[in-house]
C-alpha cells in the first residue's frame, strides 16, 4: 500500500537568525522530533545571511527547513520572518526570535494548539501576545522590576484598552490573518512587531495570553540600559504611526 500523503502541519515556527551561533542552540534543542510530532509542528529557520556558524548549527537539526538569504543585502527581521512566513504551511505562524525560548515548552505549544483549533480562552483572537522575561539564569532584580512591570503593562493595553500592540520576541499569528493584513512591513528596521499588531487590531482581535511567557537573552539591555532601550520602543512606535517608517534606519544586532 503506498504511504498517504503527510496531512500539513498545525502550527509553523519561524526563527529569524543573524549570527546566533552562541543562543541558536538553547532553542534548537527543545524544538524535538517529539514535541514537534505532538503538537503537528514544522520548524522553519529564516536566516538574514549570518557569517558564523549559524547555518551549519541549523543544518545538524533534520526536524527543520532553512530559508537563505539570496537578496545579496542584509535583511531587516521583517523580511527574515515574511520569508519564513511564505514557507510555512501551518494554521498558525509562531514567530520567535533565535535568543527567546518558551518557559514551559510542552504547555506553550499545547496552549497554542488549543487556539489554532478554534478553543481555549484566547479562541476569538487573530493574534497572541506573550509575557517575556529574562533568562532564569541571567536574571537580576532590574530585569524583574521592569519585566513584571512592562508585562503587566502591556496586558493592560491589549487585553483592557484592545490595543494591538506585541513584543517581537514572540508573536503568534493566525496565518490567514497574517497574509490578509500583508505581513510584516519590510521597509521597518524597528518597530515592525508593532506595525504588525496594530493593522490585525484593526479588523480582529490580539491577546495577550499571560498563560505562555517565553524567556529572553539581556544582552540588548546589558549593552544599553532599560531606559534607552524604552525610549528607543516608544520613539519607533511614534515613527510608525505618525510617519509610516521606523526612527531606526538599521537595528544593531547585538551578539
């Protein structure tokens, strides 16, 4: 009897990588073959054209497609994650950044499961906002006090005020939605996670799903501090809606 053709997956992972040799990894290892088969996932690594070690780190991991970057110019991460986006065959696009991992892998894409099924809580959403926080490892108290604080902020705006709004460490995207309203804005080296949230708000619901928070390398705050990093989000948020472009024109990778 011959093999029936594989049914698509549910859910479509897209990580957008640049250089992410020392973080990669962390995140690799707990996409497994049997994570991966229990919730009907595909992994799919979007790479901006890294000159580490990146892609040969990705091609030992079988369970994944890699996307190259064969435009000969360094991408912005919308174009990194649009380019993913148009390989994934899933219901629902997970979109999480090379340095970010689940906190609770097995519930994270159980609860996202649940929702790409129409059920849950977060059911009539067309988009997921999660709560992100540093590394348990690399955690100190500045990062406690300002994450607890920026998560709980943004529940206030998504969930109370219905504002699309969505940190880009991890987004989740109804995948017809995501195509309907175009993808991320290529043209955007900063505040694309915003401009994307905010044209789906316009028809649809975004929720911030405080159920699967995700953990995140300080290394962009280490470098900069929590004060110039905020400002530097509130200033490209004001760029994009008053001006339809970021303030950034180039975000530096910070590796």
């Amino acid at each position: 009897m011959e093999d029936q053709a594989q049914p698509p997956p549910l859910i479509s992972v897209v990580i957008p990588v640049l250089n992410e040799e020392k973080l990669l990894p962390n995140l690799l290892e707990i996409l497994t073959l049997e994570l991966c088969q229990s919730y009907k996932m595909e992994v799919i690594i979007s790479d901006g054209g890294s000159t580490d070690s990146s892609l040969e780190i990705a091609s030992q991991y079988d369970n994944s497609i890699i996307i190259r970057n064969k435009s000969g110019h360094r991408q912005t991460i919308a174009e990194g994650r649009n380019l993913g986006a148009e390989s994934a065959k899933g219901k629902v696009i997970c979109f999480i950044n090379g340095d970010t991992i689940p906190e609770n892998p097995s519930e994270f894409f159980s609860v996202i499961a649940e929702w790409a099924n129409g059920l849950g809580k977060h059911k009539t959403a067309s988009a997921l906002a999660c709560p992100v926080y540093i590394t348990k490892t690399e955690r100190q108290w500045s990062d406690v006090v300002f994450h607890t604080f920026f998560n709980q902020y943004l529940r206030l705006l998504i969930n109370g005020f219905h504002l699309g709004i969505g940190r880009g460490e991890c987004q989740i995207v109804r995948r017809e939605v995501f195509e309907k309203v175009g993808g991320y804005n290529p043209l955007l080296a900063a505040g694309e996670d915003f401009d994307l949230y905010r044209r789906i708000a316009t028809f649809g619901k975004v929720k911030f799903a405080d159920n699967i928070p995700v953990h995140e390398s300080p290394r962009r705050f280490r470098r900069y501090g929590y004060f110039k990093i905020l400002m530097s989000w509130t200033l490209n948020g004001l760029f994009v809606i008053l001006f339809g472009r970021s303030a950034n024109k180039e975000w530096e990778a910070v590796r």
